[in-house]
C-alpha cells in the first residue's frame, strides 16, 4: 500500500521556501547558472564570455582565470570559445549533503586592468540515490494479545536526494495481520507504523516476516527494502504509556556534560511486576544519538553526554523505549526531539585568496591588492561578518560580494616616506559579544625613479696650481639619489663642450662611479686661468633622471717663468746696450731703462730691478730704480770716472724661488758736444719696434680709460642696488670671499660679488672695495727714504696729482694682450676681516721722485692689475702700515678715496675705498709758487721718458 502526502501543508511551505531561496541566490550573484549533478564531461554550463561582455580575443591576453573556493576541477572554461563547461563528476550529495540550496561559487579574474566576476552555479538534484533503510531487517516482538488497531514503530528509510526525489512513499507486501500507516506530523518528522488489522494467535503462527517497501518520487522511481521480522510473544496485555508520542526540546550548543535534557514519565495499567517500568534508547536510536545523550533506566532521565555543536547537528531525534518487567514484556514508544539553539562560537575565518605585491609608488588610486574572503560557521547575526582596516593608511576595503573584499589603493603612495605597510584586516561578527580575527597583510611599495640625483650646492670652485701631474685628482663631487636599487645608482659625466680650440674632456675627466674629477693634462695659468664646465649626475633608472652642477676651476699661477728682457734701441754686440752720457749730466740724470717683462702673473710677475756691483766693492755713479727699471746718475760725473763702464743689471721677480735674467748695459761717458750728435743719430734711426710701441701705448690709455669707466659704472650700480633693496634677516650674512692681493707697498682692488647683501641699522662689512695699507720695500735707497719720509710729515699740505701717468715698462710689454678682469684665488684681507675673491686692476708711473703706493699685481703680460704712482704733486704719501687718502685714475672722471675702519671694529677690519668725482682737477691749482727748476727738472724728465716710449 502506498501512501503520497504532497497536498499537505507542510509540503507546500517546504516548497515555497525552495523556490524563494532558489530566487534570492539567483539574484545574489552577477551571473547564475545551473547544471544537472552527474552531468558527463563537457556540458554545455554557459557561454560565460559573452554574458560577461568580453571579447574572445581578449580572454588570453587578459589572462582570463575562473577560481573556485570549492573545488577548481569541477567547472572549466574553453578559452576559444568562451564556454563553462563541466569538467568533471558533479555530486550534488558530496558536495552540498542534504542542502536545500546548492551551488558552486566561481570567482572569475582578469586582467589589464584587473576585474573579479562573481557567478554562481546552481547544481540541480537528480534521482540518482535510492532510499536506503538504516539495517537489512528489523526485528519487531509483538504480543499476541495486543488488539487489533495496536501500533508497531517502524523505522524509515532516507534518501540522500532533495526535494521531490526524497519524497519516500512506502508498501508492505500483502498480509492478513499487518497495514502501514504514515504520518507527517507539524515538526515535519515522519512517523511509520505497522496497524494490527487482526489478533493474532503465537499457536498458530509464531514469526511474521514482511517486507517494506520504500519508493522515492523521483523519475523514474527508485525503491529500497527491508526485511521485518515479528515475534509473537505470549501474555501481558497493557503496554506502558507515555503522556506524549512526541517531546520537543530546546537545548543550547554547548551544554555541559550531565545537563538534564527531559525525564521521562511512562505509566502501565498492569499490575505488579508487569507494571515496573525501565527505559531504554530504541534500537533505532543511531551511535552518533547516543554519544551525545545517555538516558537512565530507572527514572527516565536523559542527560547530556557528549559535546553538542549546532553547526555539527541542529535536530538530534531520540527514540524511547519504555519496557515493562513481565516475563513477556510490553514496550510503550515516544520521540524526543532536541533542537539546538546557536550560540556565538565560532570566530570568523579569513582567507586572503590572491595578493599583487609588491605594488608600485606611483600605481592609480582604485588599484587592487588583495583579494579577501570571510566566513563564520555560526548562523544569523552571530554568523553575519563585517571587515575593517587599522586607521591611517593609504588603503581601503571594498564590498565585492557577500563575504568578499577587495583591499585597493585610496590615497598616493611615497615610498621615499613610507616603504612599507602593515595592513591588519579585522573581520567581527554580529554576536553579543562579538568575535573577531585578525589578519596581516605586509604591503611593500616598489620603488618608481622619481627622484633626480641632487648635489649638496649648486656650484663648486676649485683652486689647482698649474703644472699639475697629468691625471691628477682635483676634486669629487658627490649627488644624493632618495630613490632605491638601481633607480638610486648614480653615474656621473661630463657635459661636453668646447673650450677655445679644444674640447673639455682633453682638459677633465670624471670618474663614473666615485664622480672623481681628474686633470688630464698640466694646466698653463698662462693660457687658460678659469676653467668652468659642469657635471652631470644620472641615474640608472627607466627612464633615467639628472642633474647638474658646475664646477669652476681655478689655475693659481707658479713662478715658472723667468723675467724677459725686451730689445733695446741701441743693442750692441753679445745683446749689451750701448749709451752715450756726457760727462756734464748731473745727478739723477737718467741713461736709459732696462725693459723687462714676465709671463706670469701676481707676485710672480712683479718685477724688481737691482745693479750688481763690479769687482772690488767700488761704488758706481749709476743707479737704478728698484722697480722702473731706469739708470740714472747718482751724482755728478768727474773725470776722475771711467770712459766706459758695464752695468750689470738683475732683474728677478717675487716669485718662490725666484727667476732672474741679466741686461748688461754699457755706459760710455763723452763729452758734452758729442753727446748731442750721437744723441741726434740715434734720433734719426727710428726703429720699428719703438714705432710699435708708441702704438701699443695708445691702446693702453684706452684700455685703463675703459676700465675705468667699468669700475665708475659698477660703482653707481652698487650704490643704486645698496639704496633700493630692503633689508632682510637673511641679508646679514657675510658676502661671499673675493680674492685681493697684498704687497710691501700697498693695493686697492673691487670685487665682482654674485649678490649684494645690505643690512641697515648695523655696520657691515664693506665688500665692494678693499685696499691694504702699503709699506715701504726695505731695499729703497737713502734718498728715496728720506724724500717719502718728508712728504709724509706733512699731511695737511695737499698738493695735486702729478699729471703726468706713466706706464711701467712691465705692462707696456704687456700690450699686446687686453687688459682684463678675472677671479682669482683667495687670501685673508686681515687680521678678523672677511675672506673675499677680488678681480684686481694696477697701474704705475715711472717717476723715481714719485715713490711707490702700490702692489706689483699683474706686472706681466696677461696682467689683470693697474698699479698706481704718484708724482711729485701726490698730497700725501703713506708710511709703514697706512694709506693713501684717494688716487685719480688716469681717463675716468673719478676720484679713489678710501676709509679705514678702527681697529676695534670686530664685524670687519678691511680698508674700503669709495668713488667720487674729480672735483679737484676742475679747479685752479692755487699753488703756482713753487721751485721753478723742480719744475723744469720734470719737465726734462717727463721728456726723456716720452722720448724712451
């Protein structure tokens, strides 16, 4: 007999709850499909490319990947095509169990750019497990005084499908004492039973044995059986009765061992020993039943003896058996059912399913990282999970799925300020109280070449003597990368370019790796002062990234070239010079002038010139100037002197060592009618040189007057830079050093400052103009002393400025190049004054009477100096240690006055000298008394020196 109960209620709640679970999982995913459990290999699932709107093409070069949480091997995709397809055996039992819902979630990833795919798929049951009975036979003991309409418990069978495949109906082979009843009771538990249709007599028939039968709703049907086995047992004609056939129990998860669950109460209407009853768990009653509950046969009790655990089991169905003491005992029957209620004891579980590290510094924001999964066992709140980030970093969590995240950039990375993170993701549950787990991600962030290399300055000036050994080491510089690895690795180079006729790298060479700057050759002061390129610092990164810096170097000058006479008008045999003087000159009368020049520059080039006494100490008539070069009589010749007399004369520089050179001249006294003659012959025979020379001369007053000029107009824009700018705190500082030079007699020099820095309210150091006291050289003569030294006890006797420039003969050597302003090295300007780079400029005259103010600076060819003299008008002439008040320069309308701070001053010690116009010179001399042959004596004199240029 089969019995179908489809049309109940419960039935089609159960239904219902299908079909709405079924909707909602759909909807869930971004794509849903379904297959069949058992499909063969190679089911059409779906053509998941094209629902999700990608092109064929591009599945392999995207990298088109599916990934499943489950199992990978189930479901794969042909990359031609774009087809899901089954890849192999799906068993919907092994995968979902007795599941109403079941389905495998796919994650689908590609990239350029990086995109995750939800889809679900949906595994339909099929009727491919039969019902199955827990024992091949059942073995039931039935009184044969029960009366009819007596019910028997029998056990069902189950089904491993779902749905309408486990709808189980059940039939019984044809009999005459037993039928089959089937009921479905509210808590959708079945309950089968086998009805007594008609006494029965043990006598007759002592073991009944029937078969059940039971059919799934499946198509086609499916069936399992069992084999039931029933003793007829003899007396006792009351069974024991519980109140209820079926208890409900709710119990917590986790229940302590020995925690009572029900006490059971049973009661029999026999008499004495037949109405003693004890419990037992029925044989139906499964191991793993019994494991968790014991049950005391006494009273009835059932306690907890195992670990319960809601996500293991929700509904354990306990079976009882209450047997009564007679000799044939009789059984009552009642179901305990103990649903477990959840409780929040599980922690939620995190997987982090796919990292792309390390990520780049410069990556987009929105770039994803990491891939993060979670889950928690338990059920409603206490199962439902949410995520979070430790606070202040540059990353965010992103919702992707129920239960799935993705870690992606949010804010700009540097990994210069930070090269790592260590993300921490905390997922909680909605428990009370709440769960949680941690889990770290370590975010290293790959370096991006975005750094230049960088130097410590802008420039760098480097001092180098000439003559250096080829390949010598001058300088290094060094440049800082913040980047890392290679992107960090710094070549230097040069930036090439030409240098007059020549290319820089036949002058410097850099070292790649140390950026070591070497001198391929000896550098020549002479032919090359300044040398200035730049260097060029390059990373190693893709693409690469540079800076440059310049380096300027200076060639500081070596006496290495000695003092070079120049020819003389009258050159005789062997290179001496022949003059005629009569013996009627009186003292100070001047013979000729040595003319000497010296390719080096500076002390180097200053020259000085001495007589070398003859044999025997015997003291000459002739002298000359120590650094004019001119010979002249020291006193009146006699004719007790010799007709001829050798000059030797040496001429030696300042250099260390000093180089000399020797003009030997020969003097040959006549007498006073002769001399005119010879004087007169020699007047006629102009020689080329001289002719050159007055030449040069020309060029010469044009190049002081255009210097000149320079230094009025660098002047004016100084004053106008020092009154227009504003003072600033930052403009307080010391200037930046300039070279100046010192000597025995004194120097004035300015300076070409790259920036001016005026500070009003305070006293600052003067860096425009700088001049040094000068002294007298201790190997003056008497005279020459004592003529300074009496111009100098007269300090408030002003007298106007010979008028009468002369050049000395060093720089009218010197012509042929163009008088020029350089930077040189550096020296200390005094004792606490600053350091300064000074570009010097001199001239001189050639008065012995004058004395000597200033320092022989650029005294040679290539000078870079004008060194100044006064006449006979100077008003006053400085001793040991002092100055001179102000000097006019020859072609500029200006007139040098110079201030000295006092000593005590401490912001800066250096002697100034400031511009003003030559007023002077515009008004009358109001003097005109004075020694008329002093005047004409210089009147003489100034003819003869015009007459030598």
């Amino acid at each position: 007999m089969v019995y179908f109960q489809r049309g109940s209620p419960g039935f089609r709640r159960l239904l219902i709850a299908f079909v709405l679970l079924a909707a909602w999982e759909t909807g869930s995913g971004q794509l849903h499909y379904s297959v069949p459990e058992e499909a063969k290999h190679g089911t059409f699932v779906g053509r998941i490319a094209q629902d999700l709107g990608l092109e064929l093409a591009e599945l392999v070069p995207r990298l088109f990947r599916v990934a499943s949480k489950d199992r990978g091997d189930l479901l794969e995709v042909n990359l031609q095509n774009g087809i899901l397809f089954v890849n192999s055996r799906i068993d919907r039992e092994e995968l979902c169990g007795r599941s109403a819902e079941c389905s495998i979630h796919l994650e689908v990833i590609v990239d350029r750019p990086l995109q995750v795919f939800h889809v679900e798929v949906e595994v339909r049951d099929i009727n491919d497990n039969p019902p199955r009975f827990s024992r091949p036979e059942q073995r039931l003991l039935v009184l044969e005084s029960r009366m009819p309409d007596s019910r028997f418990p029998v056990e069902g069978a189950s089904d491993l499908d779902i749905g309408a495949n486990a709808a189980l109906s059940y039939k019984v082979n044809p009999n005459e004492y037993f039928d089959l009843d089937l009921k479905r009771k509210e808590e959708e538990t079945n309950v089968l039973e086998l009805v007594l249709k008609k006494p029965l007599d043990r006598e007759e028939t002592q073991e009944h044995r029937l078969l059940l039968i039971a059919i799934d709703g499946g198509k086609p049907e499916l069936t399992g059986t069992v084999q039931l086995l029933i003793d007829v047992l003899d007396a006792n004609d009351n069974a024991p009765k519980f109140d209820k056939s079926i208890y409900n129990v709710r119990l917590m998860e986790n229940t302590q061992k020995e925690t009572l669950v029900i006490k059971l109460n049973a009661s029999d209407a026999d008499e004495g020993i037949n109405k003693e009853i004890l419990y037992f768990f029925s044989s139906l009653v499964l191991d793993n039943v019994k494991s968790k509950f014991t049950i005391d046969s006494t009273s009835g009790e059932v306690k907890v003896k195992g670990e319960l655990d809601y996500e293991d089991c929700k509904v354990y169905e306990i079976n009882i058996d209450a047997v009564d003491r007679s000799t044939f005992p009789l059984a009552g029957h009642c179901k305990v059912i103990v649903k477990l209620v959840d409780v929040n004891d599980n922690v939620p579980e995190m997987a982090i399913t796919s990292l792309f590290l390390p990520i780049k510094e410069d990556s987009p924001l929105g770039t994803v990282i990491a891939l993060i999964s979670v889950s928690d066992r338990d059920s409603g709140a206490n199962g439902r999970v949410t995520c979070s980030l430790t606070p202040h970093i540059p990353f965010k969590l992103v919702s992707t799925f129920k239960n799935y995240y993705s870690l992606v950039l949010d804010s700009a990375l540097d990994r210069e300020t930070t090269a790592d993170y260590k993300v921490v993701v905390t997922a909680r549950d909605g428990g009370s109280p709440s769960l949680w787990t941690t889990a770290s991600v370590s975010v290293d962030v790959a370096d991006v070449n975005d750094n230049a290399p960088a130097f410590a300055q802008p420039e760098y000036t480097v001092f180098v003597k000439e003559n250096n050994p080829p390949g010598a080491h001058i300088f290094t510089v060094s440049a800082m990368d913040a980047d890392a690895q290679e992107n960090a690795l710094v070549s230097y180079s040069l930036v090439e370019r030409r240098v007059g006729e020549r290319l820089l790298s036949s002058y410097v060479s850099v070292h790649a790796e140390s950026g070591k700057v070497f001198a391929l050759q000896p550098l020549d002061h002479e032919e090359l002062e300044l040398l200035q390129f730049q260097v060029s610092a390059r990373d190693a990164g893709v693409p690469s990234l540079g800076s440059n810096v310049t380096l300027q170097v200076f060639v500081l000058d070596e006496n290495d070239n000695a003092p070079a006479l120049l020819p003389h008008r009258a050159v005789g045999a062997g290179g001496a010079v022949s003059e005629l003087v009569p013996r009627s000159a009186g003292s100070g009368h001047v013979v000729t002038k040595v003319r000497a020049v010296d390719a080096d520059s500076g002390y180097n080039a200053w020259l000085s010139y001495e007589l070398h006494l003859g044999a025997g100490g015997v003291r000459s008539p002739f002298r000359v100037g120590l650094y004019t070069g001119e010979i002249s009589t020291t006193r009146a010749l006699d004719e007790v002197d010799a007709p001829r007399q050798t000059l030797l004369v040496l001429v030696k520089d300042h250099g260390e060592p000093a180089l000399t050179a020797t003009a030997t001249v020969l003097v040959s006294l006549v007498e006073s009618g002769q001399a005119p003659k010879s004087f007169s012959q020699a007047s006629g025979r102009p020689s080329v040189p001289e002719t050159s020379l007055v030449d040069v001369n020309v060029y010469l007053i044009i190049a002081i007057c255009a210097v000149s000029s320079l230094l009025v107009l660098t002047l004016l824009l100084y004053t106008a830079l020092r009154c227009s700018a504003t003072p600033t705190d930052g403009a307080c500082a010391p200037g930046k050093p300039m070279l100046v030079c010192s000597s025995a007699v004194g120097s004035w020099s300015y300076s070409q400052q790259r920036r001016q820095r005026v500070c009003s309210g305070e006293v600052l150091p003067k860096t425009d103009l700088m001049a040094f006291s000068p002294s007298l050289p201790p190997n003056l003569d008497r005279d020459e002393r004592e003529r300074q030294e009496s111009e100098s006890n007269h300090p408030g006797q002003p007298r106007q400025p010979n008028p009468d420039w002369r050049y000395s003969a060093s720089l009218r050597a010197g012509m042929h190049s163009s008088v020029h302003l350089e930077e040189a090295g550096v020296l200390r300007a005094g004792p606490g004054g600053p350091d300064q780079q000074w570009p010097t400029v001199s001239s001189a005259t050639p008065e012995p009477e004058a004395g000597e103010v200033s320092p022989p600076v650029g005294a040679g060819v290539n000078s870079n100096s004008w060194t100044f003299k006064y006449g006979p008008g100077n008003p006053k002439q400085p001793g040991p240690g002092e100055l001179p008040d102000k000097f006019i320069i020859p072609g500029s309308p200006a007139i040098i006055s110079i201030r000295q701070e006092s000593a005590n001053n401490q912001i800066d010690k250096s002697d100034f000298i400031t511009f003003g116009k030559k007023e002077e010179t515009k008004k009358k001399k109001k003097k005109k008394k004075g020694n008329k042959t002093q005047e004409k004596k210089e009147k003489g004199n100034s003819t003869i020196d015009n007459s030598d240029q």
